[in-house]
C-alpha cells in the first residue's frame, strides 16, 4: 500500500495520520531522523530538546510516504511500516507527539 502527505504539521503527527487512516503502524530509525550538529547547538543555546523540532516541528515543506517497493529518486528511508496503529521510533513510543494543530 502506497500513502503520502505533506509533512507540514509534524513528523510525528503526520506519519500518526498515515498510520491510522491506513491500520499499520510505523516504525522510525532514530539514525535517519537525528538532529544535525546545527539544530543540536541551537537547542543547546535555546535550552531545548533539538528531537521536539524533529519529531513535532511543523511547516518542513517535505512529503513524507510510505511504499512497498523502493524508495524512488529523491527520498530517503527514515522507518518502515510494521504491524500496529502508531508511530514509534526504534520501536518507543516518541515524546513528542503534538505538532501544528491550526483549530
């Protein structure tokens, strides 16, 4: 099954939509969605936890979609879709789960 959406409130929240509105749950690798050495300082000079900006940051401008067969030219693997209804990252639950929400 093929899905995909923009990743606009989240990554979290919005891999949450796909995984719920398509009955699977999605498994993320924590390598492939680190923080960069750039957001790593900013958090450390901000006081904050660089991974809410990863998991919870809104307005990325990214798509984000899930396939059974590679992944095409110009997208990167960041998890994998596995049996359940959530989205976790190495198998855990992530802290953070709320993104954007315009209402």
């Amino acid at each position: 099954m093929t899905a995909m959406t923009d990743n606009s409130d989240g990554l979290i929240p919005d891999l949450s939509t796909i995984a719920a509105r398509s009955g699977v749950s999605i498994d993320l690798f924590a390598d492939a969605i680190k923080p960069d050495p750039l957001l790593v300082q900013a958090g450390a000079l901000l006081g904050r936890d660089p991974l809410e900006w990863v998991h919870a940051g809104g307005e990325d401008h990214t798509l984000l979609a899930t396939t059974a067969k590679p992944a095409p030219s110009g997208f990167r693997v960041i998890g994998e879709v596995v049996r359940g209804e959530s989205v976790t990252v190495d198998g855990r639950p992530s802290p953070y789960t709320k993104g954007w929400a315009s209402f």
